[in-house]
C-alpha cells in the first residue's frame, strides 16, 4: 500500500487531520524469514511434518508445539522491526507449477518503502505486518498466550456473497509495485480473492485480514477461530476510521487489526510457454490449492509487556516503524534471527510434488 493511495482513503473517511495527529495508528514493519518447514503448532501440534509447508516470521520460540504461555519470554530473538514483537506469524508458501509438471517454490521480495523506514525494503524472505487501531482506548492489545486462525486451507470456492474479503491477491502490473494504488482487499476489481489468471509482471501481493472482534476470555478455541469474529458486515476494509467495523454481541472486545501483506516473486515464472496448454494458471498454494480462495494466515501473540497496548493507544499517532516509545532492531539482527528446521525436506528444488501432497505427476 502506498501512502498517497492510504491518506486518499483516509481522506474520504475525514481522518486526514488525523494520520500521524490525534488517533489512527498504524504500525507497518517487515519481518524476514523464521523458517520454512512443514509444521503448524496451532493446527497440527507436535506433528513433524504436518500435512503442508508454510513460511514463518517472528521470534525464534516458533516450534512444532507451543502451549498457552507468554512467548515473548521464552523467544531470544525477533525477525520483526519492531524487537519487541516476539509474536509469531506464518501462511502457506507459493508454488509454480511448470507445464511439465514440476514445482518451483516462488521467492518473496522486499516491500516497497512506505514510510521512510528500512525494515520493509532490507528484509530477507518474510513478509510486511500491520497492526492498526482506530486510537486511544479503541482497542484492547491480546493477551500472552492469544493465537488465532483466519482462512480455511481446504477451502476452494470464493467466500459468501458480497462479504467483503478478508483475503485477496493483487496482479502487480509492472515491475516496482506497478498497481499499488489503493488499500487492499476492498476493490474487487484490484484484488481478486482467487490468484490471478494471467501473469503479473510485477508480481502477486497477498493480503490475509485477521478477525478485529475478542469474546473477551479465551485465548483459544478448539478450531482456532471462534474465539474471534469478523464485524457484522464482515471483515472491515482497511482504511481509515472505518477499520474496526462493528462487532457481533458475541465477541464485543475490539482487538488490533493484524494485516499480512505478502510480495511473491513470480517474475521468473511468466513465459506462458510454461503455463498450462489449458490456459490457466500455473501459480498453487503449499496446500495444494490452485484458486486462492484457502489463502490462511496463523498467529501466535508474543509483544513483550504492554508494549502493543502502549503502541495501540499512542495518541500522537504511529505510523510504520517508527511509533512512540517502541523498539527497533537493526535489519541485520531480524535477517540474523532463525530457527532451525524440524522437517528437513527439499522445498527449494524443481519437485515432483508438492511436500506432503499426493505425487501429482
Ligand atoms: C521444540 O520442541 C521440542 C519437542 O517438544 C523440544 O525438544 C525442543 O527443545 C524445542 N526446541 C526449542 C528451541 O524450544
Ligand atoms: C520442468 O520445467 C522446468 C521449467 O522449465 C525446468 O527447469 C525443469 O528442469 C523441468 N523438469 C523436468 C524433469 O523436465
């Protein structure tokens, strides 16, 4: 998102005099490559491997299991900006799928630069978080040991009709994030919930929206999910002082909206000689899905103390990497910060498969 296109939006919602004033605050950092492995501690805990591969950001106490505690104690090491976001934040990975039927993990780029701050355009691998509150005393920060769930891996169809989406996929038009012109996920004809169908010559940016609305006692549920719930008029576009919706009576509790913005490279992949004779396209998620409609995003909160409360309620307004009285790290010690792989299995090569899918030659 690019930030004459944000204030644009802002600005429609009458909350210009308020970016970087009174209220609206919005952190965007980057967070670089955890690991790459194929488990899941919220969905599959302590199976190694679990059913799909997924790219994992955040601090280094990610592991196969992770009971309900403050992780943020037991994390040495954050690959975020922000050093004291020890949380953890992982989605399936991006496939090619070459006409002769193998498949190619797609490289993630760098974001573009937003707010004059180098923890989107220096990381390695990784994605951009947001995290956006209305202003002071708006939202209530999660808890330590708080996970949740947004997206259904098996899901293959688009999501109810005309809910908004809470995951979409952007064609960059051109090289430099030719497109990135407006806030994701909330124009149907920028942002599709299925991957787009031709190539992107700048390649394909995913947007994953969390639930904004807590019932306000758990910190799980057995599906990951119910603990938390979309605004009435689901998921509530990100823009403006209109971001937190309203919530159902069920889950009162406004929480943080926690956004993922990933850039995947697909660059090298679009000669259509490559693409299916069938003429569609050759891009599949690690879970073997080629819609994009069970695009997933898992999260796992670990900010140390109240640092994300203070950040939320940060009445001079936090934008980007920079935000009140929060810690920044180096982009060196984020690059530095990994674990090491649990599964170890190709998942870089040219593959007769995807890891833990059925042979599909
Ligand atoms: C990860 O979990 C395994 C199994 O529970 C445990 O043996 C190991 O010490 C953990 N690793 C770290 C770095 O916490
Ligand atoms: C399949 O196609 C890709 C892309 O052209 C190529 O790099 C790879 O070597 C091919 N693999 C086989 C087994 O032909």
């Amino acid at each position: 998102m690019r930030l004459p296109a944000l204030l644009a939006l802002v600005a429609g919602s009458e909350a210009l005099p308020q970016f970087g004033g009174s209220g609206f605050t919005m952190l965007r950092f980057g967070c670089s490559q955890l690991v790459i492995d194929r488990i899941d501690p919220l969905v599959n805990p302590g199976q190694a491997p679990s059913p799909h591969m997924h790219q994992v950001v955040g601090g280094d106490a990610f592991n196969t299991t992770m009971a309900v505690t403050d992780i943020s104690k037991q994390a040495k090491c954050t690959t975020c900006g922000y050093s004291e976001d020890l949380s953890n934040y992982w989605t399936a990975n991006l496939y090619f799928k070459a006409r002769n039927g193998t498949y190619k993990r797609v490289p993630q780029i760098p974001n573009r630069e937003l707010f004059n701050d180098k923890y989107t355009t220096g990381t390695k691998g990784g994605f951009v978080v947001y995290y956006v509150s209305p202003g002071k005393g708006q939202v209530t920060a999660f808890k330590p040991g708080f996970r949740m769930l947004t997206g259904d891996a098996n899901q293959r169809e688009k999501i109810g009709n005309g809910r908004k989406s809470q995951s979409c996929f952007r064609c960059y038009t051109s090289k430099n994030f030719g497109g990135d012109n407006a806030a994701p996920c909330a124009d149907s004809k920028l942002d599709t919930e299925h991957l787009p169908t031709g190539p992107c010559p700048g390649g394909i940016r995913s947007n994953i929206l969390y639930p904004t609305c807590w019932d306000g006692k758990n910190l799980d549920s057995p599906d990951h999910k119910s603990h938390v719930a979309y605004p009435v008029g689901g998921p509530a576009p990100f823009t403006g002082t209109s971001i937190q919706g309203t919530c159902p009576s069920t889950h009162p509790v406004k929480i943080p909206q926690i956004m993922l913005e990933i850039v995947w490279d697909t660059t090298q992949f679009n000669n259509k000689a490559e693409w299916p004779e069938d003429g569609s396209q050759p891009f599949v998620l690690s879970t073997g899905d080629p819609t994009g409609y069970g695009q997933h995003g898992d999260y796992v909160f670990g900010w140390q103390g109240d640092s994300l409360q203070r950040a939320m309620d940060e009445a001079k307004g936090c934008m980007g990497a920079s935000c009140g009285g929060l810690k920044t790290q180096a982009v060196s010690a984020g690059n530095n910060c990994k674990v090491k792989n649990r599964v170890l299995e190709d998942a870089d090569g040219w593959l007769t498969s995807l890891p833990g899918m059925p042979m599909q030659l």
